[in-house]
C-alpha cells in the first residue's frame, strides 16, 4: 500500500517524540506561542498528536491485553517474559503492573498534545476551513484518547486546556462528566470535519469517526435514543458499506475501505509507525511472541459454516501466513490472525503494515441492532443485524443453509442473538472483554473476576505517588 504524507509525517512526528519541543510537557505552555508562527507549524503539532495511537514498540500500547487476554476469547501464551500479561490473564494484576502505568501516560500524552493545539491555533492565520479542520480533528482524538481512559479506568481527571505542572494534582473527574465532554466535542467536531479526505490525507479523523465514537460513547452510557440518532447520523453521510468480502478488513491491499469508520494507520517504514501487534500476536514458531492464543471456547463459538472463523482463527493444517498451521503453534491448538502478515512482507516482524481498524461500519450497524432492541425496537433491530449476517452469510460455502436470518420478536432471544454477533464478526478486534463487563456477564464467563473490582483497571500507583488527589478504584 503506497503510504503517503500524513503517514511520512505521523513517522517524523513519533521519531522526534522524546526530544522535541511539543513533548516537553512542563515547558509546552512557555515554548508553544513561539513554535506556532505558521500553518505548518500547526500541522506538525496536529500529527504528533496522532502519534500515542500506534501500537508500536515505543507506545508500548497494551490496550489489546486489556481488552483480549482478559476476556474468554485469549489466554496468556508466550514465554512468561511479560509478567504483566499473565498477571491480566488471571485477574492477579496491581496498580504496580506496569502495563496500566505505560498506557496512563500515553494517552495522556496524546491529551497534552490535542490541548496544545487547541490552545494556540487561534494563534495562528490561515483560512477557516482548514482552521475548521484541525480543530475538528484535535477534538476527537482527545476525545478518543479520553474515552480508552475512561473505558479502561472509570473516572480520570478531565483536563481540556493547557495546565501547568504545578496544577496537575486534582482528583477525578466522573465518568459520567468525561462521557459527556466526549459527546459535546464529538458534535461540534463532525460539524467542523470533511466527510472524507484526499488520498493523501488518509487516517485523519473525518465527520463519520466523530459521530461513531459519540455512540459508542452513548452505548457505554446505555442511552439508546442517543445511539440510534448517532448511528443515523453516520449513515447519512452515505460514505460506509460492507465490504463484500469480510476478510477485505484485515488485509494491507484493501485497508481504509467503505467499512472503515476509523482505522490508526501503520507502516512498513523503519520508522517506528509499524504496527508490533504483528509480532506480539504472531506464533513463536514463525518467530512471534505467541502473546494471546485463542482459546477453544471462543473457536467453538462460531456457528457451522460461518466463514468469518477462518479470518479470525487457525487451526490445523490451515494456510497460515506463508506456513501451514500446526497444533504445536499454540498450546490451544488455535492461532490468531488479525492483524497479522507473512514475514516476507515486512522488513522486520514489529513493524507491520496492517492496520487497526477500531470502528468498523459492522460494529456501527450492532450498535444500532443493540440500541433498537433495548427501545423494545425487537423487530426493527432485526434489519441491521441482517445487514451483518447477510454478508457473512454470502461469503459461506453453501449460503442456502448457512447462518439463517434471526427473525425472533422475543428481546432476550434478540439480545442474545446479538451478542452473538458482535463476538463472531469482531473477534479479536478489542472489543470482548468491555463488552462483557458493561453487559454485566463478566463475573459469569471470566473464572478470577471479582465482581465490583474487575469492571475497572487499577489506576497506576505511579500516578497516586505523584498526585494525591487521586483515589484508587475500589478493591485496589
């Protein structure tokens, strides 16, 4: 995939991270007026923003152990070097695991930076459209990078302007209150962001991303009429369909196409915009970590014929990335594939090229399924269910009795039904195990969860050290 400006840019942008003016966070306030003299400039500020988005070694970015290794579809592979991931796995983790402390700072980072833009772009001369535009995208990734926090930790303190270090120590803020700033700054960003961009400009936040991550936002909140206006919302743009063929999501031929929502780009480029997922989820026999395996449970979920298995896992004596599967590549038998790329197609195992697409149009349409359900909506909630199924259902091998329609008027059989779904069609795309915890089942299905503890992740003990506003979640 030819890789273009933004992506060259975003590379300079992650490169210079630890030594450049817009990282050194206690004297941006001091240095900013003087950097942002110029369109450029702003621009350059805009991209390192983009820059905690990767999920590359420097990142150190575990919000996909958070998310997998803790849900039923993974177990902790690997060679026990990772403490933390086993810790995740057995529900043993601490506020001192320091894969919660690594992930704190870095959205963080991205929050300061969003703020920095924010704060000196009316600085700045240029036209009001591209004024628009930056503003536009600096509000959803700050309210993207605020709704990981809140998802991961619960209440986190809300900073929306620049703040001196001397006035960093303050409690949380309610989560309710973090959703609500995401929401408000989701609707003023789609009004002020294109609907798509140029070639060159591909990543970048557009109008749909800002009003998907409004309802998701909403759908953590169980506010159901807001999901479906939102959801309306990003259909009307008439810009998001289906792929015809699922596997066309996970592939670096056919990435940020019409089902893509919102998708953080990688790159092949030495760079360090490479994507590691590529090297921490691969097989140790093909020279990966091997560091989440699927589990049986979760391979065995998927219904006879759906084809949307073989996307997602191998088994024995499958085609698998330039080798054939074999039982010994995982202790479960099962191998990921998400995410994943044959070796000969990267110059080195941690820097792949594949994307992580973080809201798919499918997802979009199973918010609404789920939304029009809970409204008592059962019959109307059948349509965008379909819609997914539909898709899949054309891909099977014999699509006359594959995947049958799910016609039920009963809402707890509609419930089901689609939550069935949402873990068929995104297995391994970082979604189970919140899906668990705000449906309530996670006490049920995950053996070490303790109910009203496990629902959040520990705030790092690092951060209660340096502020003593902070409270710890309960059961910590």
């Amino acid at each position: 995939m030819k890789r273009t400006t933004f992506l060259f840019l975003l590379a300079i942008a992650a490169l210079t991270s630890c030594q450049g003016i817009l990282d050194k966070e206690p004297i941006a306030t001091l240095d900013a007026g003087s950097f942002f003299q110029s369109e450029a400039d702003a621009v350059q500020a805009l991209n390192a923003a983009y820059s905690p988005l990767i999920f590359n070694n420097e990142n150190a970015n575990f919000y996909w152990a958070f998310a997998e290794i803790t849900s039923d579809e993974a177990i902790t592979g690997g060679d026990g070097s990772r403490p933390g991931l086993v810790e995740l796995d057995a529900f043993t983790y601490t506020p001192r695991t320091e894969e919660f402390n690594a992930f704190w700072k870095l959205q963080y980072e991205g929050i300061t930076q969003c703020n920095l833009v924010l704060e000196n772009l009316p600085k700045v001369e240029m036209e009001q459209s591209r004024r628009d535009q930056i503003t536009g995208e600096a509000l959803f990734l700050r309210s993207y990078y605020y709704f990981l926090l809140a998802q991961v930790f619960g209440d986190v303190p809300l900073f929306t302007r620049l703040t001196p270090p001397d006035q960093l120590k303050v409690p949380r803020t309610p989560k309710a209150d973090v959703f609500a700033q995401i929401q408000a700054d989701c609707e003023l960003a789609g009004q002020l962001l294109p609907v798509s961009h140029p070639a060159s400009e591909v990543g970048r936040a557009t109008r749909g991303a800002a009003y998907a991550l409004a309802a998701k936002a909403y759908l953590y909140e169980g506010k159901w009429d807001k999901v479906v206006e939102y959801v309306a919302k990003v259909k009307a743009l008439g810009v998001y369909d289906l792929v015809a063929d699922y596997g066309d999501n996970f592939k670096k031929e056919t990435q940020n196409n019409s089902e893509s929502v919102w998708e953080i780009q990688h790159a092949n480029l030495e760079l360090g915009v490479g994507n590691f997922l590529n090297q921490w989820l691969m097989s140790r026999k093909l020279n990966g970590y091997g560091f989440a395996e699927v589990t049986e449970e979760f391979f065995n979920a998927f219904e006879p014929g759906d084809p949307r298995r073989r996307f997602t896992v191998a088994q024995r004596d499958e085609e698998y990335f330039g080798s054939i599967y074999k039982n010994s590549f995982s202790s479960t038998k099962y191998g990921t594939r998400k995410y994943l790329q044959d070796t000969s197609t990267v110059s080195q195992p941690a820097d792949g090229d594949i994307n992580y697409t973080a809201i798919r149009f499918a997802e979009v349409l199973l918010w609404e399924a789920e939304a029009l359900n809970e409204l008592g909506r059962v019959a109307d909630a059948q349509v965008p269910l379909e819609r997914v199924r539909a898709r899949a259902r054309a891909q099977a091998a014999d699509p006359a009795t594959a995947l049958p329609a799910v016609t039920t008027t009963d809402q707890q059989q509609m419930r089901d039904a689609i939550r069935h779904e949402r873990r068929v069609e995104l297995g391994f795309e970082l979604h189970r195990f919140f899906d668990l915890v705000r449906w309530g089942l996670a006490p049920t299905l995950l053996p070490g969860f303790q109910e009203n503890k496990h629902e959040l992740f520990p705030l790092p003990q690092t951060e209660l050290d340096l502020n003593p506003s902070l409270v710890q979640n309960p059961g910590y």
